[in-house]
C-alpha cells in the first residue's frame, strides 16, 4: 500500500517480476478491494499473488516511533510478520522508510552478532553499481559497526551483484593512514589485519562511488546521508540543465531530435530506477525498501534485489566473516594508527 | 610557483586582474627568471606587479608537518609572511592546500574570538552559488565551531556573493529538531537562539546543495569534504557520459554539432573555474586557495574572492556576530533539543 502510487506500481511491478523471476510467488498485504482490482488487470501477477487483507496503513509522514505503538495489524506491520513466521523468505515496501525499519527492528530483531542495521544504496557509477551503506539507518558509528557494515555490504554486492570477491573500501578525507576520525582509523586497522572473503582497499574518498574504484564504499549513516542526497541533489541539477539547454533555441532543439535515441539511451544508463532497491542489512530476515516514487520497474528491480539475497547464502556469508573477526578491539589497540591527523585533505 | 601549472597560469590570471579590477597590484612570490619571463609576454601583468625572488619551493605533495618545518623561505610561506608583515591585503596560492593551511595557521594565527578555521567551497546551483564550510580544515566539528562556521560562511557569502542578508542552514539527515548527532543539533539551538547579521533557516540536506534552497551550507569537514568530493566524481560521471553519448553515432554527433552553441553555454555554467577561489577563513588575514588544476580564469576567479574579501568588512562582521553569542555553552544546556534521534532520515 505504501510509496507514491500504491497498489496501482506494486502490482504492474509484481507482474514483471512472476515472467521474469520464475518460482516467485507473493503475499500482498493490504486493501483487498484495490489489490483485487489491480490484479484482476495483470493475470500474470494474479496466477502468482495472494491478497492477505488489512485496511490498516501507515502513513507516509508517521513517525517511526508512532508508527511502532499504533502500526500493529497495518500492511507494513503485517508484510513483516508473514518474514518472522516463516511465511514469506523476503519482505518488499514501498512505504515509510524509518517506519519499516521500526518495525521490522521491533519484529524481526538483529541477525546473530550484529548489532546495528544499514539501509544500502546502489548508484549507477562508470563501471557498474557502486553499493554504499550506511546511508541512513544511524546517525554515528563506531569502528565495530563500520566493520559490520563492510561484512554485510560485501556479502550483499556478492548475491546481488555477482561480483566474486567484492573489493571494500571505507569512505575517508584522504587515503593515508593517519587521514580522519578515530572510529574510521580503527575500522580500517581492524579490515586491514582480519582476512575477509573479501579484498579490503583501505581508504576511499567521495569522487570514489561515481568512479566506481571499489564496489562496496562503507561509511557511517550520516555521511553516507548526506553523500546521496548531494548526488541527487546534483543529479536533478544536471538533468534540468540538459532539459533548459535542449530546449533552449530552435537549433538546439533540433539537435537534440537528432540525437534523442542515444540520449534516451544515456537516460535508461543514468535511470536510478535501473537499481532501485535498498535492503536493510543486518536483521534477521530479508527487508528491502522500495523508494517511494519508484515506478513499476523500479519496483520489479527491489523484488528481483529482495530475491537474488533469499535465493543466496547471504546470511551464511556474513556469519563465516563475523566469526573471523576475533576481538577487534584488542586488536585496535595495538594499532600503530594513532598519529594526530593534520586535518587537511589534500 | 604552485599548482599544476605555476606561472605560466598564475600570471595570465594577474593579467586578467589587472583589467577587470583597477587599483589591484600583485607581489609574486617565486622564481624570479620563470616570473620574468611569463611577465615579459603579459604587459598588463608586468604594470601591476613587482617581484619577489625566492627558488625556494613547497612541493604539491609534501606533508603539512614537514612543510611548515622545512618551508620558511619558499615562495609559499613568503606570501603568507607578506600578508603579516602587511605588506600585502590577501594572499592568492595554488600550492600544497595541507602546507598552506599550516603554515597560514603558523605565521598568521586565528582570527579574534575564533577557534578552527574552515575551508569554503563555492558551487553553482540552480539560482547562483551555494558556499558550502568547512570541506576539510577539520576532521571532526563541535557546536560552537559550526556555529563559528556559520558568521564565517555568512560574512563571506555577503561579501563575495553580494547577498545582503544571508540565508544559513545547518547540513542534516532531515528537517526535524531532533534528527542528527548531537553537535548539529546543539549548533542548531544556538543559531536559532541568537540574533545574527543573517537568516538561520535550520537543517537542510544534502539535496539542498544544488538546489541552492540556502546560500550558506555550514557542516564539520569531514562530512563538507565527502560531499564536495562525491560532488566532483558525479559531475565528472556525467560529463563523461554526455561526451559519450554525443559521440556515440554519426547521428548523435550531427545532434551536438547542430546544438553546439547551446552545449557549449551549458558547459561553460557548469564550470567549476567560474567559481574557483575557496578562502581559508578563520585566520588573521585573507588567504585564498586556487585549485591547482585550474586555468588563468580560474586563477583570476581566485583573485577577485580575495580582493572582494580585502575590500569588504568581512572581519568586522564576523567579530560583530561573535560578540552576539554571549556564552554559547549555557544557552545550549537550557535546551528543549534532547529527545533521542530515532535515526531513520525518511
């Protein structure tokens, strides 16, 4: 029920998914009335879906702490549950983020060994898809945590992106080790000595996500916030320049007819729908966040997310690297990083 | 003698300067025979300008601590002596921003009532320029040092931008008292609180930036130096992407021949050169950073921040702002800004 269009982009999303993810089938939680009308116009989605009815919603703008005390019986609350009961092996919402990760925090509680949860974010870079986390899930982290974040975003960039061994790296001011705060020095000592199933690079910086120099960027949730949304703040930017620019003057119009197949081509390329789709990592089970003004294949791509991490060993592949992080604070402390950073970036 | 192209783009940029802003003169600080010899080929330069030798150089690459033990002398650290010596009113360099940030804070220290500096970043957004402080003089940022930021940003903004009364906002992961960690939102019950030369608007987000919803960005450097360089990757993605694109058929390439002139115009708004010039404020006397890569443009974009900043009452400013804030520390106790941040941005 949830997102800017409701049942009318999760069913058309859904039908896309039951031809292209064969063996997938759903649990649609909410209105009746409005699912079964939906439904009744895409027979693909119907063959595969059964409506599990609630009249209940939470609202878009419900505070996540409101929506925990009164959102019991809602189709949010109840698309999680069906996760904890072993109903359903993935849960998919285009809802209230902070009221998804409330409750499903709440329902489903942390995975074993973990303990914060990030929301992931994956952007199209010059090679492929960059996957970034936290992007919002907290507000500070310490080295334990960005150490977590790494395991999880590099077992997710594996199930979902199919890279073998994911390169890491953590988001810093400079690549030298004396570069930054304290919590991200200690990270990066803690990755550096500790053998992953994954290649650990050291440090990155901003320009580093849009290059696509590593696949995984791991940052704490308020740096990585604001990062996105710089992104898509700057993205809009661009975008409306291309538009007052092609549209500009009759010439300019016409080159712009002239060359619209392949700039129809650069927008499909740049189409954040194209990897819409951001689980929250660290619970125990599959929730992935739908943005809330995806269409309906942005909606297919967080299902086909949401399926690619049930259909792998995701959970086992998080659990063989936090077994292999033995004491890391002992280890820290034995860390030569502890030079005073100058703090200047270049 | 600095940056990626020293004199030979530092002395076009004086010879721009000596045209579009009359009763500017100049002291370079270098190479006497490379000095002379790009002089000899820009009269207008030669008119304004006297030289001071030194063969004295502070690599691109040399470390903060080192370049202030081993710097005195070199052409760097002489322009910096210059300004206290008062024998120049702003100081212009495209060297080593880690050694001219040290060796500022050495010879020049901080301004009156100040505590850090900041590095100021100036992007073009969809109504002007946003400046957005500190992108990196810092790693880590306390309350009254944002709020420092903030009178800095705001004196700056009005002098160079030419805006009046400055609109400020404080970089968040959302809108709402209670979002963010609790610096932010310390800073925030202060500038709420007091009356300034400027328009506190509150939190704003990363999306804000381009949009250009404030003039003034103000946030700790470590978060200011990930979005400036997340900035710059994205935007080198998607000129990229345009280049290919417009390149990717004979067809596509007759659409750009034919658009040329609007294309051309877009690119020249887009250009970070225009808006070249980050100050590094805080300290006692006007220091300017060029980037090193940029052009003679660029430098001269660099010069007119500085001669804006020398010819403005931007310090006067900021101590009047200053003393406004009568014991930060106790207003911020009495305040209603405790609840716990649930720390979900949507």
């Amino acid at each position: 029920m949830g997102g800017d269009h409701g049942p009318s982009v999760v069913v058309p999303g859904v039908a896309r998914a039951a031809q292209a993810l064969p063996g997938v089938r759903f649990l649609l939680h909410g209105d009746e009335a409005k699912l079964g009308a939906e439904l009744a116009k895409a027979p693909a989605a119907k063959a595969v879906s059964e409506i599990r009815h609630t009249d209940k919603c939470i609202a878009m703008e419900e505070k996540p702490a409101q929506a925990m005390r009164r959102g019991k019986g809602s189709s949010l609350w109840n698309a999680v549950e069906s996760l904890r009961a072993g109903e359903a092996h993935a849960c998919v919402s285009a809802g209230n983020t902070g009221a998804l990760m409330a409750i499903s925090k709440l329902i489903l509680r942390m995975g074993a060994g973990l303990e914060r949860p990030a929301i992931v974010a994956n952007w199209p870079n010059m090679k492929g898809v960059t996957t970034v986390l936290d992007v919002g899930a907290n507000v500070e982290s310490d080295a334990a945590q960005l150490v977590e974040f790494a395991i999880m975003g590099a077992a997710y960039h594996h199930a979902v992106h199919g890279s073998k061994r994911p390169t890491v790296g953590l988001l810093n001011v400079g690549s030298e080790d004396q570069k930054g705060h304290e919590e991200v020095r200690e990270a990066h000592a803690i990755l550096r000595e500790t053998k992953l199933d994954f290649d650990y690079q050291g440090f990155v910086e901003g320009n580093d996500i849009a290059l696509g120099t590593v696949d995984v960027v791991v940052t704490d949730g308020f740096t990585g916030n604001v990062a996105l949304k710089t992104a898509e703040g700057l993205a809009r930017f661009f975008s409306n320049e291309i538009k007052t620019t092609l549209t500009s003057s009759p010439l300019a119009m016409l080159g712009a007819l002239i060359a619209s197949s392949a700039l129809g081509k650069m927008k499909q390329r740049l189409d954040p729908g194209r990897v819409n789709g951001a689980p929250l990592l660290g619970l125990n089970g599959i929730v992935v966040k739908s943005h809330g003004g995806a269409d309906a294949n942005g909606f297919f791509s967080a299902i086909r997310v949401a399926t690619d991490l049930a259909r792998s060993d995701f959970s086992a592949e998080i659990e063989r690297n936090l077994q292999r992080l033995t004491a890391p604070s002992d280890k820290a402390e034995g860390d030569p990083v502890s030079a005073v950073s100058d703090g200047v970036p270049e």
